[in-house]
C-alpha cells in the first residue's frame, strides 16, 4: 500500500514529470509562429523562477498567466532579436560565398555579432522575467549579463551543448526532450541565472509581481 502512497517520492517524481510535461507542451505549442519565442521564453523563465520560490504553483496554469502578462512587452523584443539574427545569418551566408580578401575579414565580424546577439536573448527573457524594468535597460543589462557573470554564462552554455548532444547523439533523448526537454533545461537554467543575478544584484529572491529595480543598469558597469 505505501507503493501508491501520494507522499511516496516515486509518486512525488512522477507528478513533478506530469507537470513539467504540460509546462513542456505549452511551451511547444505556444513557440509554433516562431515570432512568439520571446514571450514563450519569459513565460517559461517566469514560471520556473516562480516554481523556485513555491513548488506547488501549478505550472500549467502558471504559464498560461505569465505569458499573456509578458506577451507584448516581449513581442518588440523578439521581433528585434530575429530579425537581427536573420541579418547576420544572411550576411554570413552572402558573404562566405565571395571567396574574396574581404569576405574572410567581415566574416569574423559577422560571427561576433551573431554570438553576442544570442548571448543577449540568453539572458534577456530571464532578466524581463525577474525584474520590472525598461526595455532599454533591460537589453543594456542583457547585452552586459554574459560578461560581468563570465563563469555563470559558462555554466549555461554548458547545459545547452550538452542538452544538443544528448539529442542528436541518443535517438531515446529526443523523444523525452520533446515531453520534457526544454522545461528541464529551463529550470535548470533558472538555478544559474538566479546565482549570475545575486552576483551582480545581491537579491534574486524578490519576486517578479513586487517592481523590482534592484538590477539597474548602473549596476554592471
């Protein structure tokens, strides 16, 4: 009887998977016209942060809440983040068909811009999700983030090449990684920007519906 006791940590485990599955699946769906990506993603970042500071929240409901909060704050941003990735992408493909003396210079530059921009959306739907603050500044703190918590950016990197190799490399991962995959990574994602937060902020703790300006801008410089 004590093997279908709720308070059993098999059941335990298995109700935390059935929920983070839900939060995955609606993170799918809610990503399918691509340009919602950023709200998605702060949704996501959102919820998990929140999961953190209560792990009885229902995470479904919770992200459905959170992304008709974030929504349009985050549409301009995603829409400037894409369409700056679509323009290094295909500048970097125009030019590495010229095999000129030029193209092998603007190329490293290309390549520059295209990390540092994906490096700012790495930390830019995180931090809209964890402070109430301008969109100017929040990219300023976004576009800083990855440099002034070098070692946490590291650790993130990490979690996202070794999520991509388990996908390609394991045919069984792919199919969990579509139930689980990008939940998982979220929340462990959130763990490291809540300590890349507390290195520059000092309070990762105080929660997103209290305005928050405890990450200013100044702070990074």
């Amino acid at each position: 009887m004590k093997f279908f006791d709720p308070d059993n940590r098999f059941w335990q485990f298995i109700s935390l998977c059935l929920r983070y599955t839900v939060l995955n699946l609606l993170f799918l769906v809610t990503i399918i016209p691509i340009v919602t990506i950023g709200p998605a993603r702060a949704a996501l970042y959102s919820t998990v942060f929140a999961y953190t500071d209560n792990e009885d929240i229902n995470l479904g409901r919770e992200y459905l809440k959170r992304l008709k909060r974030e929504f349009l704050p985050a549409l301009g941003s995603s829409a400037i983040f894409l369409v700056l990735l679509a323009f290094a992408t295909f500048a970097f493909v125009f030019w590495n068909a010229l095999d000129t003396d030029i193209a092998y210079l603007t190329m490293p530059i290309l390549i520059i811009v295209a990390v540092v921009t994906l490096l700012t959306f790495e930390y830019y739907s995180p931090l809209q999700a964890r402070y109430a603050n301008s969109f100017t500044a929040t990219l300023k703190n976004a576009f800083m983030m990855p440099w002034a918590a070098f070692k946490y950016t590291l650790g993130l990197l990490a979690i996202d090449v070794a999520g991509a190799a388990l996908f390609v490399f394991t045919g069984w991962f792919r199919i969990a990684f579509i139930v689980l995959g990008f939940s998982w990574l979220a929340y462990a994602k959130s763990l490291i920007f809540l300590r890349a937060f507390d290195h520059v902020s000092g309070d990762p703790n105080t929660p997103r519906e209290a305005p928050d300006y405890s990450l200013p801008t100044g702070s990074l410089q």
